[in-house]
C-alpha cells in the first residue's frame, strides 16, 4: 500500500475501494476506475489539498529511480 492508499484508508473516503482476490489485495478509487494501485490524486477528490504533499513526494521519488 503506498502513502496515496494510506491515506485515503485513514480518511475513511468513500471513494477507497479494497480488492481481495487471494492473492494479495489491490486498491482503487472509485474517481479514478479500476486500477491495481492509486498513483495518483483524481481531479475531483474530496482530499486533494490533504494528499497534494503526498503526491508531490511520491513525485520526487519515482524521479528519483529514475535518475
């Protein structure tokens, strides 16, 4: 679970969804369709000024792997 899905998990948001399949869980948001992980904030979402620091560090790190 990355710190995006963290945080979306602690907000209790109603857009969060938990995919259990068995073999290990995956994590979407309803704002944003179905995905394997949440990269990125959605356009719309009710916590976009909470998660926008995270998203910017989330940011810096893949740039970061990728230097």
């Amino acid at each position: 679970m990355n710190k995006i899905e963290k945080t979306c998990k602690r907000c209790n948001c109603k857009h969060f969804i938990v995919w259990s399949f068995g073999f290990g869980d995956m994590y979407s948001c309803k704002l944003q369709g179905q995905s394997e992980h949440i990269e990125s904030v959605a356009k719309d979402c009710p916590f976009k000024e909470q998660l926008k620091e995270v998203e910017d560090t989330n940011r810096k790190e893949k740039q970061a792997l990728i230097h």
